[in-house]
C-alpha cells in the first residue's frame, strides 16, 4: 500500500538580499534533503524552534511553494490550513467561501450543501455568514476556515499553528476534531509549538531543525528527545521587551522559573525535594479582578496538575496595576520522574476573557534519587504513573486463625 506522504530529498532555499541593490549576496536553506513516509491514517506531529522550516515544508506539500530540489508525492485529496482563511477570496461572503473552497477540493455542490449546517455550526459565524470575509475579524477567519478545512473531510488534512487563533474553547473543539478525524481514518499532518496538543492529537512525531529531519518515530520519544536536547527552554524564561512580551494590551508575562528547594533556577529538580515555580507578568491598568493559574502537563501530553492562586488573600480581589510576583510551592514527593511542562495563564471573569496563556512556556526534568526516601521506598522496578505522592498508610496486621 502506498504512503499517504512521500517525500525524498526535498530542499528549499530562499535568496537573501544584502544591501539595498538588487542582487542577492547569500542564500537561506530552508529545508535540506529532508526524506520520509507517513501512511495513510496516521496523525503526524512536527516540532522544532522558529525558523526550523517546519512551515516551509507543509507549504511544499499543499503545493503552494515548490522545492528547490526533490520530489513530495501526496496520495489522496489534500486539505491544509496554513493560515488564518489562506484561499479565500475576500470579496466573497463567508457562505460562498465555503462553496468555492469545497469546489477547489473537487467536491459537488450537494456533497458541500450536506455539509454546510454543521461547517456554520462548528465556525460560529452564522450571524455574518453572507457578509463578505474581508471584514472578519482573525478569530472568525480562522473559526471559518478551520471549520471548512476539517469539515469537507479531505484524505489528508495539513494544519499548521490552528491553535495560534482562539479562545480556550475553540481549540479545544479543534483538537476533538482532528481526533475524530485521525480515528476516522484520515491522515493529518500537524505543526503547533503546543508540545501537550502534539502529545494529545498524534501517534508519530518529526523534529525538524534547521532544515534537517534530526528524528521521527513515536511521539513521546520524539518529544522527549526534542526537550531533552535543549530544543525548549528549561528552567527559565524572560522577556525583557513588555510590549512584545505575551499577552495583551492588559496583562504581559515577564518572567518565570524554576527555583530549586535552595532558591536556585534549575533545569531539574529532585521530586524527594520541595521546589517552587515563579513567575512575574504586569497588570497595565487598575481595577481588574484577575486570575493566574499554572497548567503542568507530563511528557505525554496529560494535564497532571492545575492551580490558580486560591489559597491567596489576593484571590477574587481588584489588583492594582503594577508588576505582579507569583510564587507556587510544590511538596517534595509529589512528582513522578519525567519531562514537565508548564503552561501559565492570566484570565479575568464575567464574562470569561483570556489576557494571557503561554503555552509550554518552560519544561523541567523531574528526577529520582532512589535512596528509600521518596513515595517508591524501596520498590525499583519501573513505574508509570502520572504522579507519585506519598500517602498516609496504615496497615495492620492480625494473626489469621
């Protein structure tokens, strides 16, 4: 049977002009010979940093750039969303949009039209559905176009940064439905900087770096050996420039780090040990009642801990504006050994409205020393929990007659 995606040797450079003539002085290798297969069915995550080509290559596979150099072959009718309402036309109604975009893919109108209740449904553009989408705003854009891209049920679907647009809720429904479509057989080709939605969505994972394909196989050791080589930040994370620190025009994220039991920033922490995660964002105006909370997720991609500041006297009140210091504690023997990831967050209530939710926006290793001390004793064979705490016990013994 043949692969879903087939790629040998692809490469991509792009010109780099120096100076303000009109030659170019350099070349920037995008990708470079990158050779793989997926098979149909799969879902596939890529990772890697900025600037890694990760991009570059669905691009090249949705046929919108060509290779410098190698061949793709894609087996199968091919959806993609590559950007915010990429393909459509903007003088056209959000419901003609629709139509045209289920026609590029080959599909009959009736096939569009059986479709059309649950893509307006699942967009939650219905009341500007006939208005033109030029003036949509991103989010609508993006609820549109997604909903059209996983509703017209291509053989192998091409998504990069879906999750880059939108609120909690809407990614959410994004990812449930990639998943139903990956179970219902189709092949997706996922890009996020979102190491748990990787995680969650997809079996097979690619790290790509610098253009290279440096590993692909199973995603949890794809992801493990991304974070472990230092292709994610550990341990600490600053923004020096507020205005283009994370967040919005209300709230910004400075700072955050892991500090070990002795007050130090550390990559690492021993799990028989407390430790304690901070962080710092600016509140830039008075009167808000805001909500910080702290996500940790394990290398798999599962939400083991969620905390907001509850147990604070700032809690439900107004702050001021100013520089805000969170300090979370966490007990020693609470953690399993693993990679962790932290995703950190600043939403005001009523109605509900996210400032600020930085996604893996530091990882850590948590580590065992097996010395008898810690929640395992003296058990050493493997265990593989999602946490470990150690618990009250009692056990009594009693002669058996």
């Amino acid at each position: 049977m043949r692969p879903a995606i087939s790629a040998r040797g692809l490469s991509k450079r792009f010109p780099i002009q120096r100076g303000k003539g009109p030659g170019y002085a350099d070349w920037f290798l995008a990708l470079d010979d990158l050779s793989f297969d997926i098979d149909a069915g799969q879902a596939v995550g890529i990772v890697g940093h900025n600037g890694a080509g990760k991009s570059t290559l669905l691009k090249i596979l949705a046929r919108i750039v060509p290779p410098t150099s190698g061949r793709a072959e894609l087996n199968g009718r091919v959806g993609s969303l590559l950007e915010a309402g990429a393909g459509f036309h903007p003088e056209l109604s959000g419901r003609d949009n629709i139509f045209l975009a289920g026609a590029v893919l080959g599909m009959k109108e009736a096939e569009i039209r059986n479709r059309l209740d649950a893509i307006v449904d699942f967009s939650g553009v219905s009341e500007f559905l006939d208005s033109p989408v030029k003036h949509y705003s991103s989010g609508m854009y993006m609820r549109l176009a997604f909903a059209v891209a996983a509703h017209i049920e291509p053989e192998i679907l091409l998504v990069d940064e879906v999750l880059a647009v939108g609120d909690a809720q809407f990614q959410k429904k994004c990812l449930q439905r990639m998943e139903n479509l990956s179970q219902s057989g189709q092949t997706i080709l996922f890009v996020s900087h979102s190491i748990q939605a990787v995680a969650r969505l997809c079996t097979r994972a690619m790290w790509i770096d610098r253009g290279k394909l440096l590993m692909e196989g199973p995603v949890a050791e794809v992801i493990a050996g991304y974070l472990k080589a230092g292709a994610a930040k550990m341990g600490e994370r600053v923004w020096p420039d507020g205005p283009h620190a994370p967040g919005d025009e209300f709230v910004r994220l400075r700072q955050i780090r892991v500090a070990n039991a002795e007050g130090q920033t550390a990559s690492s922490i021993n799990i028989g040990e407390e430790f304690s995660i901070e962080f710092q964002y600016d509140a830039l105006c008075g009167g808000m009642v805001l909500f910080p909370a702290l996500r940790l997720y394990n290398e798999w991609g599962t939400e083991i801990i969620w905390s907001t500041d509850s147990g604070s006297p700032q809690h439900g009140q107004r702050g001021q504006a100013g520089r805000h210091h969170c300090i979370v504690r966490f007990p020693r023997n609470l953690f399993a050994e693993g990679l962790i990831s932290v995703t950190v967050s600043v939403t005001t209530l009523c109605p509900t409205r996210s400032h600020l939710a930085e996604q893996d926006a530091i990882h850590f290793q948590a580590t065992e020393i097996q010395d008898g001390t810690t929640a395992r004793g003296d058990y050493t064979d493997a265990i593989t929990s999602a946490l470990r705490p150690m618990l009250d016990w009692s056990v009594r013994v009693e002669p058996v007659s």
